[in-house]
C-alpha cells in the first residue's frame, strides 16, 4: 500500500472504488482488515483500494491449498433473465460457475489474464477455494470487498501485514455505508475489448461450467 507525503506529512491514498461499482458515502472507508471467529474457522474482511485488487489477490489466492477452483459469479445475462421474470416483483438471478482441478499457476494465470474485468466490473464476483481442504477461499464480492475463510488464520495475517494491512477490531466497509440517502450501484462495463460475458464463453472452452442459478 503506497503512501504519499503532503506538506512533510505522510497521508494514505483515498480509498478508490471500481470502476463498475457507485459508492455515495465513503467516509470511514479505508484499507485494512478485521477477523471474526466462525464455527471451526476464521472469517477475514478486507478493504482493497481497487488498483491494490489485483497484487492483493494474488497474494491471498497464493496461499490456498491447491489443486484449487475458480469460482465465478455474475448476474444472468438479460436474455436468459427475460425468460425467468414473469413481472417486476419476480426476482434477479445469479449464474455461479466453477472451474476444477486448478493448480496454483494456473488460477493464477487465469486471474491475470482477466484481473481489469475481475477487479473493476461490478457485475461479477470471484474467488478461488481449495479442493483439499473446506475452509480455504478468498472471496471477491460485486463491491470487490475481500472475504477469506480459513483453518489456517496465520499465513493470512503474515500476508496482510505484509502488504502494510493494519488489522481492526471491526472494519467499516461500503456494505455499512448504504442507505436511501447513501446507496451504492454496480453496473457491468460496456465499451472494452471484453465483457464479462465474453469472459465466461471463453473459459467454457477451458472447462468452466454452469453449477447452479440462484434469486440475486
């Protein structure tokens, strides 16, 4: 996490959002990470500023137990979502899709092919998980807030620290900030070389596949 000085004082950077996601209120938004005790397991929150996204990814991604799966998540492509909602009250759908039986360089290979799409597109989530063990994932939710949960608490926090991540009690993220007064949007991106459906066509070809559609 960069750090740069004004007026002979250090300052760290405003805490920037994706490209894809509108966050009225970022007050109290910043860097860091906080942990919480689950049922056998530990479960990490972290802020990411977005152009951290992708060194921070990898880093956390690195350390899950492989062979591994890419999960990826985006909304049902509005053709398909024609055909699910009978009227407006009817709700919005979610494709979740997987692909298994990854090594550690290829999720990562595949994360770097991607990682603008991934990082800034507001219609998708992603995460990578382990096959071995069922508590190893890092997860990136559509407001690209990290989720990892973990047996193994501490190779997180080395990782963290690391890269200048001071642990708190109970981060605030964009999800706290989110009122009628204060909402937060995302949107899928339009206009590059691919959309994050184009990404989904191309990795069916490299094994990835639909495992379930659920109401958004």
């Amino acid at each position: 996490m960069w750090i740069r000085r004004i007026k002979g004082k250090l300052m760290k950077p405003k805490f920037i959002v994706a490209d894809g996601c509108q966050v009225a209120d970022l007050i109290g938004i910043h860097e860091g990470y906080s942990v919480r005790a689950a049922e056998g397991f530990s479960v990490f929150t972290i802020n990411v500023s977005a152009p951290n996204i992708p060194t921070m990814f990898l880093q956390l991604s690195q350390l899950v137990q492989e062979p591994v799966f890419f999960v990826i998540e985006v909304g049902t492509h509005r053709d398909v979502e024609a055909t699910l909602r009978k009227n407006d009250a009817d709700p919005f759908h979610t494709d979740v899709y997987y692909l298994d039986g990854l090594s550690q360089k290829a999720a990562q290979s595949l994360f770097q092919k991607y990682d603008q799409l991934l990082t800034h597109d507001g219609g998708v989530k992603f995460g990578i998980g382990s096959h071995v063990t069922k508590h190893d994932e890092v997860f990136v939710d559509g407001y690209k807030v990290f989720s990892v949960y973990t047996i193994e608490p501490q190779k997180y926090h080395e990782a963290l620290t690391n890269q200048g991540f001071d642990e708190k009690s109970k981060i605030k993220t964009v999800w706290n900030t989110f009122t009628k007064e204060t909402p937060g949007s995302r949107s899928v991106l339009k206009g590059g070389a691919r959309t994050i459906y184009d990404m989904i066509e191309e990795l069916k070809k490299e094994g990835l596949y639909l495992s379930g559609r659920r109401d958004d």
